[in-house]
C-alpha cells in the first residue's frame, strides 16, 4: 500500500499569466485630418497670455458632427494657408515668366513652351507644399478621392486633352503665335487670321476685321490646318481680270503687271506673273499671282490697290474692262412673218377723206 505523498513545504509556485504580443505595443495616437491647425494652437499659445486668450476664443466657436469639430481658428488656418500658397505659387510663375522672357535664344514658341511646363510644375509643388502643411492624412480619403478623382476624370479629360495638345503643337513648331492660319466658321465661310495665344485650353485666332475665334487645341492636332506661315511668311496671292476679245493682249498683260508692282507690298522677288485662265463668255480672263510676306497685314487690300492702279491704266491706253451682253437672235417663220404683217397695217392708221 502506497502511502500518501506528503506536501511540499515550500509553496506552489503561481504560473504568470502570457501576455499577448499586440498588448505590449503602446497604443497609437489618433490623428486627425488636419494637424496644421493643433500646431499652430500650441505654438501660438505659448508665445503669450493674451494670444492664448484669442487662440482659446476662436476655438471656442465650433461646429461639431459627430466626432468632427470644426473651430473657427481650423478655418482661419487652413484658409491662411491655401491663401498663402496660391500667392506663394502665383508669384514663382510669374517670376519663371519673366526669366524665360529674358532667354533671347529661345523664340516665342519656344519661351511659351517652357513657360507652361514651369508653370504645370510650380502649381504641383504648391499643391503638395499645401497637403503637407494641412497635415491632411491622404490614406484616410483613399475610397472618396478615387470616386472624385474618376469623376474629376471624365469631367476634365477634354480639359486634359486640349492642355496635352497644346504642348505638343509648340513642342513640333507646327502652330506657334504669329502664325497666319484659315478659319472656318459655322456657316461655313472661310477667313484667315493671325494666332494671338495658345492658352492651356484653345488657342486665339484674330481675323482682319477683329473677329476672335478661340478654337480647341485638340482641333488644331486632329483636324486639317491651312497654315500660311509655317514654313515660310511669303504667300501668293491672286487677282482676276478680264479683257475684251478686242482688245491688246500683250499690252493688257504688260500694264498688268506695271499695276502689280506699283504695290508697295507686293515683293519684286520672285517677281509677279501674268496667267491667261480661260477664254470667258464675254472676256478673256487673266490672272495677276503675285507674292506677299505679311499677310496678317490684310489680302483683301492688296487686291484693291492692283485693280485700282490697273483701271486707271486700261482708261488710258483704251483697252476695254466688258461685262456680260447678250444678242437676241430670233429666226423667221412664216407665222411670224404673218404677225409682222398684221402689226405693220395696225400701225399704219386711215387717214380721214376731205370733203
């Protein structure tokens, strides 16, 4: 028979209970959206009683959602800051402006380009120089700024588009301010005016008679573009005459071309030229090509001063300017022989018999 197993003198030893690995991390300190304004509380009210006074004064007028709250010194913060980077922004552009105003190496597409790309750049460092010193926690508004960035997406691409096309027409030199570009309208009519700016959504077009067309960078990339000073500000430009078919046609053609170079803006070289078109209904119709190099100075005008020059020189040396005429040629028959007849005895009347 076994006997008992006496106690133990000593006491049981108490086995500590295990702490779980996450109750050992010191618990985390909620942030909230905006850290801007809980620092500058603290540093302006450590600066004086009566600032702390005004600081806690200002806090006091809240509005609370929830667990949201809303101080009237948060919106005096944050309000400071995003005032204070859009000025801060506005005055690097404008200082990056003038700096690229000054780089006479570059010519003005050149200076525009680099003048946008400072500017997208400088607006995103302010934009982010902004987040930072807002404190806003990013993550937080991972689920709301993906819904808004989509809608922000397809509210803006053509926005976006138009900006992207911009910088590629003066990255390739193909549209550039000064140009001389044809316009088109609504009705369908077409005109040509000179590009004045390439701004970040449509470029302005002024015509002669100070009509502004704003027409979207993406057009000017996708659609065809008469440019008449891409390569070279020299155009030729047309004007047509016709003579009569009695008329001198070398001397016609010789006092042509004397009305054509009494133009000052007309160049000299290359020289203008004499062209027979067609022979017309009433006319033999010649064309004036002559060249110009400022055609955002007007086309229209230049054509007036030739055919003015050159009516006064047909005046002189009599060479017939016709117009339209038209010969009735009506043939005979025998019914119309008879019509004749009856109106010719109509048309003789009786003469009364004397007594």
């Amino acid at each position: 028979m076994q006997g008992e197993t006496p106690p133990s003198d000593g006491a049981t030893p108490t086995t500590a209970p295990v702490e779980q690995a996450w109750s050992l991390a010191e618990p985390a300190q909620e942030q909230g959206g905006l850290d801007a304004a809980d620092g500058a509380r603290e540093a302006l009210s450590s600066r004086s009683e009566t600032v702390e006074s005004v600081v806690d004064t200002l806090d006091a007028v809240a509005l609370s959602f929830g667990e949201f709250r809303v101080s009237l010194f948060d919106v005096l913060m944050v309000s400071s800051v995003i005032i204070g980077v859009l000025v801060f922004a506005w005055f690097v552009s404008r200082m990056a402006r003038r700096l690229v105003r000054r780089m006479t190496r570059l010519d003005n597409a050149q200076q525009l380009l680099v003048e946008k790309v400072a500017t997208i750049i400088v607006w995103a460092i302010a934009f982010f120089l902004a987040i930072d010193l807002l404190g806003i926690d990013l993550t937080a508004l991972a689920v709301f700024s993906g819904a808004f960035g989509l809608a922000i997406g397809f509210g803006l691409q053509k926005t976006f588009g138009n900006l992207i096309a911009g910088i590629i027409l003066l990255m390739d030199r193909s549209i550039k301010p000064g140009d001389v570009i044809a316009v088109t309208d609504m009705a369908g009519n077409e005109s040509f005016g000179q590009i004045r700016k390439i701004g970040i959504r449509a470029v302005s077009v002024t015509t002669r008679d100070q009509r502004e067309y704003l027409i979207p960078n993406e057009n000017l990339m996708i659609n065809q573009v008469e440019n008449w000073s891409y390569s070279s500000k020299n155009v030729r430009m047309q004007v047509p005459v016709g003579v009569s078919y009695e008329a001198d046609m070398n001397l016609a053609e010789k006092l042509m071309l004397e009305a054509a170079k009494s133009c000052e803006r007309v160049l000299s070289a290359p020289p203008p030229t004499v062209w027979m078109k067609e022979y017309g209904d009433s006319s033999v119709n010649f064309v004036i090509h002559c060249w110009i190099q400022d055609p955002e100075e007007g086309v229209g005008n230049v054509r007036s001063v030739v055919l003015k020059k050159l009516w006064w020189l047909f005046k002189e040396h009599d060479i017939e300017i016709p117009f339209p005429q038209r010969d009735l040629h009506i043939r005979s028959s025998a019914d119309f022989d008879r019509l004749i007849e009856v109106m010719g005895q109509g048309a003789i009347a009786p003469t009364p018999a004397k007594e």
